[in-house]
C-alpha cells in the first residue's frame, strides 16, 4: 500500500479548492451534511479504485440524495458492527466503578483497577476501531448495511490484514493530532476542513484496502449505481 498517496492525491484533482471548500460548507450543514460529504466520499473511493483520473466528483444537486443514502447506510454498518461493542464497554466500566466504588476503597488498590480499566477500554477501543474500518471497506465495496453484522468475516479480515489496519490507524491518529495543532495556530480555521480532509484520506486507504487479495472477493455493486 502507498500510505503517503492518500493525504496528497486530492489537490492533484481538477478544481480541487472549489471541492473541498464545497464539501466543508457541507458538513457544516446541521445533522445531514456530514452524511452527503461521507456519501461522497464513497464515491471517491470508487472512482480511486477503478483508477479514475479525477477521483473528486463535482457537487451536483442530483446526486446529494443519493450521498445522502449512501452515508447513512455506511453510518448504519458500522454502527451495527460497533453495538456489541458499546453493550461490552457498558458492562466493563459499571462493573469497574462499583468494584471501585465499594470494594476497592484503598487508593492503591483503586488506582491500579482505575489503570486496568483504562488498559481495557483502549484495547477494546483499537479493536473496535480495525473491525469497524474492515466494515466500511466491505461497505464501500457491495452496498450492503448487513456486512456490520457478519462478526466473524469482519474480524477474520481484521486478522489477515492486521499490518496495513494498524498503520492506517496510526496515521488517523497522528492525522488528528497534526491537524488540532495546526487548527489551534489557525484559530480555528483549518480546522473546519479537518473532518472533510480526513475523510478523503480514509476513502483512499480504504480504496488500496479494497484492492488486498481477502477483500477482492466482495462483489461490488457501487459501479452499477
């Protein structure tokens, strides 16, 4: 995979500010904008993986109720594929803070389940964080709000692709730190396209994604629409 391509390839694209200032007007809509700048990006993706020279489509009214679609139903995946997730995380942190609460009351002792908790919740956090990446790839790739579901296959490919997951992650990561920094310096200002810019950059990793060996098998419908 070519990490780097994926934070540069968009200002190669034709009318790139225009674009991008678009898309962050976008997202600054209450509630649904995000939605149609996420749907768009899955369009870049697409156009990123069957090799498009210009993989930012313009904004045309036309298509917003497609993106829009289109991002809810990726919002819908991955949040099914998160559910036992969250229901795991809520039973963790309760049990934690009543054995904290009442059994632990030493401050030694409370401290150190206070740092297991924390280990815990970042472990399950980065797990979280692969499997849902794998979800949004096979989404991208077939259109379908089920693959959230499908637990196994998606950790499966977390597995077989753990080293290209855990550096994307990384990046992300860094991606934001870097770009809360440089949107405090800007008053603010960058930091308004962080989301929308971030979001190009995880379309382009998930496009090289969808392109490994244990992904090509998914049958893609996102060309036919």
């Amino acid at each position: 995979m070519d990490y780097g391509s994926a934070f540069v390839y968009m200002f190669s694209s034709e009318d790139w500010v225009k674009k991008l200032i678009l898309g962050v007007a976008m997202s600054l809509i209450p509630a649904l904008g995000i939605f149609v700048v996420v749907g768009w990006a899955l369009d870049v993706l697409r156009n990123l993986r069957e090799g498009q020279p210009d993989p930012l489509p313009e904004w045309t009214g036309d298509e917003f109720a497609r993106w829009l679609g289109r991002g809810m139903g990726l919002t819908v995946t991955v949040f099914t594929f998160l559910l036992p997730v969250i229901a795991v995380f809520i039973v963790i942190w309760s049990c934690g803070m009543i054995g904290t609460a009442t059994v632990f009351s030493d401050s030694d002792a409370g401290g150190t389940v206070a740092l297991c908790m924390a280990c815990v919740y970042l472990l399950m956090y980065f797990v979280a964080g692969l499997g849902a990446l794998v979800a949004f790839v096979r989404y991208a790739s077939t259109d379908r709000i089920d693959v959230g579901l499908e637990y196994s296959k998606n950790f499966q490919l977390v597995s077989t692709n753990i080293a290209p997951l855990l550096i994307i992650v990384v990046l992300m990561l860094l991606l934001w730190i870097v770009g809360g920094i440089v949107g405090i310096l800007t008053l603010g200002i960058l930091y308004l396209a962080l989301p929308v810019y971030s979001i190009l950059v995880l379309a382009n990793f998930g496009a090289q994604l969808s392109q490994q060996p244990d992904f090509t098998g998914e049958q893609s419908i996102v060309s036919e629409i």
